[in-house]
C-alpha cells in the first residue's frame, strides 16, 4: 500500500523523497529530522521550489513579485548558467485546461526568435507549481527607470518605443499576443538594448479562479478598455498598452488614475487621454498622432496590424546620433547614473467619474424609471422645476467622454416612457444595432438588457439592437435600476457609471 502525503493527501511512491504535488519533504519517523535554515522560512513558496527543483535549478532569490507570477533568480546545475525563473503559483486556482492551455501557449513563446524578446529556454511543471525558464537579463525594468527618473528626452522614447513595437509585430505575426504590456515588462540591459518579456504569460480572467477579494488579471493602469470589459485581448490591446507607456516615458506619468479599479476602468472606457502638449512642447506632431491612435477606446479605430503601427514610427525621423544617445543614456540610468532630467508641466486634473445615482423608493413598480437614452447621453423628461438636468453626452459615434456630474436625484424623476406600441415597434423594426457603454456601482452588479443577462459590472460597447431597451441593472442588498434606453443604430450610448442605491436608502 503506498504511503499519503500528511498535506496534500497525494500518494507517494516508496522512494519519493518529496511529494510530487506539493513538495513536502517525505521523511521516516525513524530518520534525521529535516531542517530548513531560518532565514528560508518566511517564504514557504520559496522553500517548495527549492525541494522540488533539487538537481536541476539552485533557487537563490526573489527577484520579483506581481499578481500572477514571482520572479527568482537561479542557476541551471547541468550548464552552471544564471537563468531567470517565473512561476504561477499555485494558489491563483488554475483549471486543467487552464493549465493545458498555459503550456501550449508558453511553449510557442519558446519559438519567439527575435532581438528584443527575452529567449525562453523552458516551460515545466513540478506538481501543481508551473514555471517558465528564462534568459537571465542583467539590467533594469522601464518602470524603475521612470519611476526614478521622470520624463525621457524624445530619441529616447522613440528608441524604446521602435525595440518594443519591433517585437510585438513580430510576435502578432506568429500569432501570439502579450496581454500585458507595461513598464514592468520591459527591460532595459546593461547595453542599452530594449527587450520584451513575459509573452503570453497574462492568462484571462475567465481562466483563473481567483481567491482574493479584488484581484484582477493584468495591471489597470494599462489595460484597454475591451480588457477592462473581460474580453480577450488581442494585437490591438497591445498597441493601447503601448501607448500608455509611450504617454508615461514622455509625461513622467500615467494618463488615468483613481483610487479604484471601477475608477481607473472607467478613465479607459470614458475619458480622453489628456493632450501631451500640455505638458511638454518637443513632442513631434507625427508621434502624437500615433498616441492618439494607439490610444482609441475602441479597437477598430486603432492600426489595423502592429506591423503599421511599426512603420509609422520609425517613419519619424530618427538619426544614428540619437540611436547612440540613447543607448548611451539608457546605460547610465540602468546602472542607476543620473543624467540630465526632462521639464515638463503638471497634467490637468482628470474629471470626476460622472454617476448616475438612483433613488427608487416609492417609484411604482410598473413605471420605476421609465427613463429615455438617446445618442450617447441621458436626458430625463419630466422634471420637476429647479431640478437639475442629469448630463448630455457628447456625440454618441465613437465617443465616450461625459460632463463631470455626479447626481443624487431624490425623489426620482418619472419621465414619460414611450408607449407599449411604440416600444414594440421599436424593437421590431429592422436597424441594425448600436452598442452600449456602462460600469456599475457596486462592481458586482447584473446588468440585463431586455431581460438577458449581459454582463456583471460593466459592459464596453456591446452589441445591442437598434430600438427601445429595458436595462436593468441589479445587486443583492441594493435597489434594482430599472429603465428603457433607445439605441440608436450605428451608434453608441454611454451611461458613465450607474451607482445603485442600498436598501433603506444609503447609498
């Protein structure tokens, strides 16, 4: 009969000397007691990789941590080289097919062959621990260098920029997409090159079981909308996040920030990215131009394929003297040299997220907020006098910004809905679809539209037919928001963030 893991409960063969599961070490009653040094103790995670890796890696030490991987540094026994290793632990709750999935894609990372993308030498599995083996790369992360330094002269950023675009073309080619492109993802060596890592490793949401309250796959600051929305991302994700870290190389900050994810999501679905000019005046126009394209919330009205993207940035001029420059710069700012820092202005302070606030009580149940949405605003009609108007939207097309107001109507405002006649016509009559654009406050909310279920927490332009709408939006403890919304076609209606109010009437 095989002897259990006292953890995990796994079976063990007679001669294991460590679960295979979970790396507990297997000792006889009668044997010397195992003992781990002090200082290893704190890091239980630390403590398994070194059993379980014993003969093939020399774990030595945490290089980095992030919210889906930490990073050790460590020494491949066979060839005594110094190899970067990143692990999924496995608390993030990875199905099987998650996992499957993970090291399908992990393993055309390993075919990348490119410049400026960190060579995978491995992807394994040792228990419920995955790992991926990496080129060890003596140098410093982009966001360490901002973090420290600021701005970035713009040869510069036009160095970084051109190295990183050079490597997601040439991985969207192939067929694989970062998913999460950020500052912390790209290193700068010691000799000044730019380099890619991480590829493919971001799994979706959808795939993870996560265990903590709040976590979210990804980093918000960087995130796409559709990202933001649950969908899968794809080149074009790429090229927005890209362009977040361009705007932060040549501002010395990020565009959006807030003190929520609903808040940061909503900056990504709603707000314009502020204007670069603001804050300094050598930015080329041909290099704002890429931004503001990159930077479109939707990802059609971004470069159709990475590759174009590449060639409209290298088509601004750029010497060999400002290649040598920035190297030469990037080297001193990777060994921690200072080097002359850019001035730039304050960015303007960013809109408050604009919410719709709603009171139900006492609204009779078969008229509660017959409210009508045209274009991509809200108007409410009925109001009593001196009330304040709610919020127009800008133009519904492609537009999302909305005025800075926040409104607590009480006592609701009944407008006048259209007729059950004119509601049926409306739906029934051939349109085509516009799309609809929302976040919800508590995070957690349903959101139904014509009594189908359509998302939890927000929604980024779905697909809606054309017509009168009944929205309802709903969470356990809170009233149910409950209107009809008029979708025009070929259009896009944009509700900010739609706050419900607690039972008992807190908000």
């Amino acid at each position: 009969m095989k002897a259990k893991c006292f953890r995990c409960g796994s079976e063990l063969e007679s001669t294991a000397r460590f679960c295979p599961n979970c790396g507990t070490p297997v000792s006889d009653p009668q044997s010397a007691t195992v003992v781990l040094p002090s200082d290893e103790a704190g890091d239980e995670l630390l403590q398994r990789l070194r059993l379980m890796l014993t003969g093939e890696y020399e774990v030595e030490q945490e290089l980095a941590r992030g919210g889906m991987a930490v990073v050790y540094r460590a020494t491949e026994v066979g060839l005594g080289r110094v190899v970067a290793l990143k692990v999924l632990p496995p608390d993030l709750g990875l199905t099987p097919r998650a996992v499957e999935r993970f090291k399908r894609e992990a393993r055309m990372v390993a075919e990348l062959d490119h410049p400026n993308i960190i060579p995978v030498f491995r992807v394994g599995q040792s228990g419920s621990i995955l790992y991926i083996v990496m080129k060890f790369i003596e140098g410093r992360a982009l966001d360490a260098i901002l973090e420290a330094q600021g701005a970035l002269p713009v040869h510069t950023v036009l160095y970084v920029l051109r190295g990183a675009a050079r490597a997601l073309a040439y991985a969207h080619q192939c067929g694989i997409v970062h998913r999460d492109i950020k500052g912390g993802n790209l290193l700068v060596d010691r000799d000044g090159r730019v380099l890619v890592s991480d590829f493919g490793v971001a799994l979706r949401a959808a795939d993870i079981t996560l265990t903590a309250d709040g976590a979210v796959i990804g980093t918000p600051p960087f995130m796409s909308p559709e990202q933001c929305a649950g969908r899968r991302a794809g080149p074009q994700s790429d090229q927005y996040s890209l362009g977040i870290v361009a705007f932060q190389m040549l501002t010395g900050s990020l565009p959006f920030h807030a003190d929520s994810l609903p808040g940061i999501m909503h900056h990504h679905f709603f707000t314009p990215v502020p204007d670069i000019g603001l804050v300094r005046d050598d930015a080329p126009e041909a290099l704002t131009r890429i931004l503001r394209r990159a930077l479109s919330k939707e990802a059609g009205d971004r470069f159709p394929t990475t590759g174009e993207m590449l060639a409209a940035i290298e088509a601004i001029p750029f010497s060999d003297a400002d290649r040598r420059e920035s190297e030469r710069i990037l080297q001193q700012l990777t060994q921690g040299d200072a080097v002359a820092r850019i001035s730039t202005r304050s960015l303007p302070a960013l809109p408050e997220t604009p919410t719709l606030a709603m009171n139900l009580r006492g609204a009779p149940p078969s008229r509660r907020h017959r409210l009508i949405v045209r274009g991509g605003g809200l108007a409410a009609a009925g109001l009593l006098a001196g009330a304040a108007v709610l919020w127009v939207g800008r133009a519904s097309h492609r537009r999302g910004a909305l005025d800075p107001e926040t409104v607590h109507p009480s006592p609701p405002p009944v407008a006048p809905g259209p007729s059950p006649q004119q509601a049926s016509a409306s739906r029934a009559a051939p349109g085509g679809s516009g799309r609809l654009r929302m976040l919800t406050s508590p995070p957690d909310a349903e959101i139904s539209v014509d009594s189908r279920r359509v998302g939890v927490g927000s929604v980024f332009d779905l697909a809606v037919a054309a017509g009168a709408r009944r929205l309802r939006v709903r969470a356990p403890g809170y009233e149910t928001f409950d209107t009809t919304i008029v979708i025009p076609a070929g259009g896009t209606v944009s509700l900010g963030r739609v706050a419900l109010r607690t039972r008992g009437g807190g908000t």
